[in-house]
C-alpha cells in the first residue's frame, strides 16, 4: 500500500457493493463507525452489512469529543454483540 490513503468521494460504497469492484484486491478497506447513540441491534446489522460487503475491518468508537466514561460505558454495552462477528 505505500502509506496510500484511500478516501470515498462521499459515502461508504453501498452495502452490495463488493469491495473489489469498488477498490483493487491490494487496498484495505477500514470503516469507522459512530456507535455513540444507534441501538445495538442497528449497530450490529450495520457492521454485518459492511463486513458483508467487503470491508476487511470495522471500527465502532466514539466521535472526538465525547464523554469519555459515557462512551466507554457504551463500546461495553456493545461488546457481547459485537464479539461474535469477529
């Protein structure tokens, strides 16, 4: 990859989109995921869909800025749901 960034015109590449018609086998595909207020069935199914779609990770955090002990809290909520995935 060579520090190579590659960033989407606007948007994540639809959830049927395979990631090689979308970005060449040798790119990693990483999406960061604002898991802050969703449900955590909406969280799990948007993370299934991108995992579906070819994203080789996902992260779920907290945007910058928010409260820390509220968002960790949070990431241990979605925890047992999300473990299975990987």
């Amino acid at each position: 990859m060579g520090g190579e960034v590659v960033t989407p015109a606007a948007a994540q590449p639809p959830h049927a989109l395979p990631r090689q018609a979308w970005l060449s086998s040798d790119k990693l595909l990483v999406i960061y995921l604002d898991a802050s207020h969703a449900d955590i069935g909406h969280v799990t199914a948007t993370v299934q869909a991108h995992l579906a779609a070819g994203a080789d990770h996902v992260i779920a955090g907290a945007p910058l800025g928010a409260d820390f002990r509220t968002s960790i809290t949070r990431l241990e909520q979605l925890a047992p749901a999300l473990i299975p995935l990987t």
